[in-house]
C-alpha cells in the first residue's frame, strides 16, 4: 500500500485536534453550568404557623422580610386550611425543606399530614421553635377529633423538656443570660448584655433532659408574688436534628432587636451556617 499524501495526515491530525478540543471545551462548559446551578440552590427555610394568639402569621414574614437575606435563603410559608385549621394545604413544602421555623399551637392534623411531619425529623432536619411550637400538635387535656392525630409528647421528645403551661404575669418577663449564653454562637452577641423585657408571660418549662444547653433564662413574678425562673431559649438534638426553641415570641419581642438577632442567629446555626456579625 503506497503512502498517503502528506496534505490528508495533516487534515487528519487537524480533525482529530479539533475534536478533542471541541470536546474538552464542551465538558469544561457542561462542568461550569452543574456548577453555577449547584452553587446558586439556597438553603429553604419554611415557616410553618398556625396560631391564633400572637399573630406570628403577621411578625414572622416580617422578620424574615427584614432579617434574612432573599438572597441567600429560599422562603416559604405553611398556612392552615380557611376551612379546617387542622389542614395545612402546603405541607408538602417540608419535603424540600432544609429548616423548619415553628409557630403551631395545639393542631390535630390528619394522619397522612402528620406523617410528613415525623418523617421531616426522621431525616435529621433542623428546626426552630418558638412560644407555641411546646404543644404543637396536641389538645389540652382532649383526644383529637375522629380522623385526625397528635403529638401529645413533642415537647419532651423534641425539645428535651417538658411544658406545664405558664404563669399569669401581665407584666412580662425579664430575659437575663445564662451561663451558656456568651459561648453560644446563637447568643454570644450578648455577651455583657443584661438581657431584655418580653411582653409575654413566662412559660414554665420544666424536667430538661442532659443534652439539652440552656441559653436564655426569664424571671417573672407569679399570682402569690414570688418571683420564678425558668429556661426561655435552648437547644437539643432529637435523632440527628439540630432543634432550637424559645417559649418568646410575643408580639412585643419581635421589637426587640436583640430577640431578632437571636432568631436569626438559631436559623443559621440549625443549617450549619455562620452568622452574619450585627443586625
């Protein structure tokens, strides 16, 4: 076989270049693409609320307005039913949810909306709970309508402690710091601080199991004119899920800009995230 014309190796080397080229350059492309689109998903935070006494439908949008970045988070919101307040239409949205923000007071859902609800923590997701988020899921002293189910021991398995209801003092609690406070990345802001008035009365949240790491502490005067403390803000880990709760969340707190800052400090912390310095 006689030898190829020297003009067809080289237009054979050429092809062969442009095509490895060609290639490269269209995987490099393909890489950035998976890239930027992996880099661009935000963590979804989803504020699941339903409850009729503090109106967290009203300043819990507003926080997230005013404290967490649409930038860098993707907010949702869980509602109740107009029809049934035990219903909540978007439940589904806890599937993709990478932190669940609880304000849900004593709701019996149906037992196929409770099982999304278990499985969310089965998965070891975090969660950040305040004021009603200590009886979510159970009736006072009641069994849950026919076709519906609760949770009646969510506090304790959740939270780490139980809730006993709360005192009746009108005139608010005082948040003072606790050992664990200054340490905390959730309330190390604090440090030096004296705290901060509520307008909510203190909820009297006892047996703490171990793990759990108390953070803020609320004194109060009870109906006989002693004062009383007890644990307001903490943590605790239920399976793998990184939990956060405070029994604050009174309309009033959300003034306060170092309630504000607390809570945003808990979302990041529950994601694993750090926080961002100052409000």
């Amino acid at each position: 076989m006689g030898k190829q014309p020297c003009y067809l190796l080289r237009n054979s080397s050429e092809r062969m270049g442009i095509r490895f080229w060609s290639g490269l350059l269209l995987s490099l492309a393909m890489l950035a693409c998976f890239n930027q689109t992996f880099a661009g998903e935000k963590p979804r935070i989803v504020f699941f609320i339903s409850e009729p006494e503090y109106e967290t439908e009203v300043t819990l949008p507003k926080f997230a307005e005013e404290w967490l970045d649409s930038e860098q988070f993707d907010i949702q919101y869980i509602y109740s039913s107009e029809n049934d307040p035990d219903q909540f239409p978007k439940l589904k949205q806890l599937n993709q949810a990478d932190c669940l923000v609880l304000s849900v007071r004593r709701r019996t859902p149906s037992e196929k909306q409770m099982k999304i609800i278990r499985r969310y923590f089965k998965q070891g997701k975090p969660m950040v709970g305040i004021r009603t988020a200590s009886h979510p899921f159970s009736l006072r002293k009641q069994d849950p309508p026919e076709g519906k189910v609760d949770w009646p021991n969510f506090d304790v398995e959740v939270l780490g402690a139980h809730y006993e209801n709360h005192y009746s003092n009108k005139g608010g609690t005082e948040v003072q710091p606790s050992k664990a406070t200054a340490e905390h990345p959730i309330t190390q802001f604090m440090k030096g601080s004296e705290g901060f008035h509520s307008g909510g009365t203190l909820y009297r949240s006892v047996d703490f199991q171990e793990q759990t790491e108390v953070l803020l502490e609320g004194v109060a005067e009870d109906k006989e004119g002693e004062m009383v403390r007890h644990p307001v803000a903490w943590t605790n880990h239920y399976g793998k899920s990184r939990i956060f709760y405070t029994s604050l969340g009174h309309r009033e707190d959300f003034e306060s800009p170092l309630f504000n800052q607390m809570l945003r400090n808990a979302i990041y912390w529950a994601i694993e995230k750090e926080a961002p310095a100052g409000n």
